[in-house]
C-alpha cells in the first residue's frame, strides 16, 4: 500500500516539478524504474494539458507581462524597418525549432516555461508537445540514473 501511495505521489508531484518528484520517490523506496515511468507519466500528463489549456491562458500571461513590463520599453518594439523585433527565445525557436525548445528546454527552464514560451511563440500544438515530451523523457532518464548511483553508493 505504502508503494501504490508513493507511486501516486511521484506521479502528482511530477505534475509541477520532477525535480522535486525523482528524489521523493527514493524516500518512498521504490526502484529507480518506477521512479522513472512515475514522474514521466506526471511530468507528460501536466505538460499535454498545459499545452492544450495554454491558449486559455495566454491572455492573462499577456496582461500580467503588460503590466510588468516598463512602458517605455513599447516604443522599442519595433525597429526601423517597421518589423517587430524578435527576442532571444524567438531567436532560437528560429534557429533550432520546437526540437530545441523542447529538448533543451526541461533541462533549462523547465517543462511549463517551455510551454509557456512555444505557445506564446505560435509553435503548433502537437508538434511542442511531443518535443517537450522527449526533453523530459531524457531529463527523467539522466536524473533518475544519475540519483540511483548516488543512492547505491
């Protein structure tokens, strides 16, 4: 029963951080494979809904950057040729595409930055999903590799 609760824990907790979720499940004492297909079955399951919610909650994201942002800074966004300027995100969406996003993205900034950025940016829906799929299948893999060598030392 205590395995079943743990399983289910990782599984949520997953949801907003696997960082946070791999470790919890060594407390639970379950194997590293568990651990693994728990927080990636999280991690997934919050990264498709975000991404197909994520157009519900853009405008809000938008307003509250709005809001944020200096207002002088409105003046800048475009430049002289009229186009409007694009930022580093955007440049290496650009440059790598929705693999690079999604690969390198869990790594760096996370699962639902990574979401948040690619669906501000219009990258379509399936396509960033599955990308962002695979970049945390690899980040649960390597954490959770690396953590059962820590743990079986």
């Amino acid at each position: 029963m205590k395995q079943i609760f743990g399983v289910i824990v990782v599984a949520v907790v997953a949801v907003i951080n696997m960082y946070v979720a791999i470790p919890l499940g060594y407390g639970f004492d379950l194997s590293a494979n568990v651990i693994a297909v728990a927080a990636f079955v999280g991690s997934v399951g919050g990264t498709v809904a975000m991404v197909f919610v994520g157009d519900r909650i853009m405008p809000a994201v938008r307003r509250l950057y709005r809001r944020i942002r200096p207002k002088d800074d409105e003046a800048d966004e475009q430049d002289d040729s009229g186009e409007e300027k694009s930022g580093k995100a955007r440049g290496l969406v650009d440059r790598f595409g929705a693999p690079g996003l999604g690969i390198i993205g869990p790594m760096t900034i996370g699962g639902f930055a990574s979401v948040i950025s690619g669906v501000a940016m219009g990258i379509p829906k399936v396509k960033l999903a599955i990308w962002i799929g695979i970049g945390q299948a690899i980040v649960v893999i390597l954490y959770s590799l690396m953590l059962d060598q820590v743990v079986a030392a």
